[in-house]
C-alpha cells in the first residue's frame, strides 16, 4: 500500500513575546556519539527533554521552544546523523530507523540525561517508540504530536486503509519529481503536500524554515528509500511511560488515524486536539504545543 511520506516538517514561524525567531538563535556545541559527531543544545536544569528532531530538519527547527522550556527544565536537542550542514561521514550507507535509535540512546548516555521526557513530532514519534521498547530506562515520559507509524495501518480497518492510501495519491507529484532527480523541487512540493498547501505554497514558509529545510534536502532521497519498522499495538501495550499525544484539529485521515491508534495502544496515554491546525500544528500552535508539554512535565 502506497504510504504518507515519512517527515516531520518543521516550519517554525512563530513569534512569541513579540520576538521572531533565527535560524540560529542557539550557538550549538558538539558532542561525539557511535562515532560521529553531531551538534547539540543543552539548556536549563531540572527535568531533561530532548527535543528529537525529524526529517528534512535538524536541531535548528526546535529553537522556539527552547526559552520557554528552559526557564523551568533542562532543553537539549540535537541533529541526527547525516543531518544539518556537516559532512556527512559516509556515502550514506548507515541511513536507518536503527542508526537513528542507536545514536539518539548513546547521545541520552552521553549527556547523562537519562531517563528523559521525549518531544517529538512526525518520523521522531517513531524512533521514541522504538527506543522506549528497545531501552526503557532511557524513557521517563514521551509526547507526540501526530507521530508517524505506518504499521499502525494496517491495523486499521480495511475501508480505513483504502481512504488513507487514496488520501496518500497527493504525494505523487512529489515522488515523480524525487524519480526524476530534483531533490530541491522535491522538496518543496513534499512539504507543500504534508502541510496540505495549494502549489507554491513553500515560497509562504518562513525564510530561515525554508533555508533549514533545502540544507536538510540531501537526506530526502534516503528517507524514502527507508522501511519503515514494524511496530505493533501488541508491542506498544508493554510501555508504561506516560505519553500525551496531540493532533491538529484539521489533520489528515493519516496523522489522525495513527495518533487515535497510537493512544488506544498505549496504556498510559492521554490525547489533545489543537485547534484550527493540521500536521503543521507545532509550528503554527508553538505556544499551545508549549503549554502542554509544561502541563504535562508538571503533572509527571
């Protein structure tokens, strides 16, 4: 089955306290992990939440948080391999969910932050779950806005699948152009369809989103060519972190599939809808998706 491209397209165009946001707001430091290494930011003390970043985007895309959460918490976030402006430290051979789960537990290790609360959004909802069933210890607590798990589908009643995979047929522009070569234009038009954006929509996006997003480009080929892991509602039924998840009030078939799925698996979970966004929400709801994650953080 044709499925929603795996991204978690981060647009920050956010401005709160009357303040607009840079792309680089936080000079970032450097840690090595696996091997590689990566940059990071580390603010705050108290209860450490890292920030996992999706696809398409590094560390940079979380910089609206990072205040807010600060003055009560310990930030961090970082960027995952083969991510951001660095070199990449191979031809891209090591692109996978399991690299990515391995690099974000030893990099949990590293700044002694574990266990952490888990922000995420899109594809780093899917590399929490695998790393709180693959490392519990790491995991105090986990919250998600609309996190991508296609297996989650299949699971899903049978005239369900069928209208999230029509659903899916507005990626196909995306995907001839990804065939066809141009990573750049690719791009655009995939951010354009997960946004549910009319054509030319990208040139509206923040220009320092915009600028994080084609830096992030490269990456696009390989993400696609990922599989997906195959997490059960079975599996998710073992984790006993307490999860919010949130969705936007205008989501698609797919997010809203997988977010209601995902807190009918999960034993300690609670859901939210935000209200007059869709999968954009934690770029277009900055202080609402703040104020649950403090809500939450208060509460646990």
């Amino acid at each position: 089955m044709p499925r929603p491209f795996n991204i978690l397209m981060l647009s920050a165009a956010v401005v709160l306290a009357g303040q607009a946001f840079g792309v680089c707001a936080q000079q970032s430091s450097m840690v090595e992990v696996n091997g590689v290494t990566l940059p990071y930011v580390d603010e705050g003390e108290g209860k450490p939440v890292v920030f996992v970043p999706t696809s398409l985007v590094d560390h940079r895309v979380w910089e609206p948080y990072r205040e807010a959460i600060a003055r009560e918490h310990r930030f961090i976030t970082y960027t995952k391999r083969y991510f951001g402006t660095e070199p990449w430290p191979d031809d891209g051979e090591q692109f996978s969910n399991e690299t990515h789960v391995a690099d974000l537990a030893a990099f949990i290790r590293t700044l002694d932050a574990g266990p952490a609360y888990l922000v995420t959004w899109s594809y780093s909802g899917q590399l929490a779950q695998q790393l709180a069933l693959a490392h519990p210890e790491l995991v105090r607590g986990m919250m998600h806005y609309e996190p991508f798990i296609p297996s989650l589908v299949a699971e899903l009643p049978e005239e369900r699948q069928a209208a999230i995979e029509e659903e899916g047929e507005k990626y196909g522009p995306a995907r001839e152009t990804l065939e066809a070569g141009n990573v750049v234009q690719a791009t655009r038009l995939f951010i354009e369809a997960v946004f549910q954006r009319a054509p030319g929509g990208f040139e509206q996006e923040p220009e320092y989103m915009r600028t994080i997003w084609l830096d992030n480009a490269r990456t696009l080929p390989l993400q696609v060519a990922m599989t997906p892991p195959a997490i059960t509602c079975e599996d998710l039924t073992t984790l006993e972190q307490p999860t919010l998840i949130l969705k936007g009030e205008e989501s698609d078939l797919f997010y809203a599939s997988v977010a209601y799925a995902l807190a009918q698996c999960l034993p300690q979970a609670d859901m939210q809808v935000i209200p007059d966004v869709n999968h954009d929400g934690p770029i277009h709801a900055v202080e609402a998706f703040t104020a649950a994650i403090l809500d939450f953080l208060a509460e646990h």
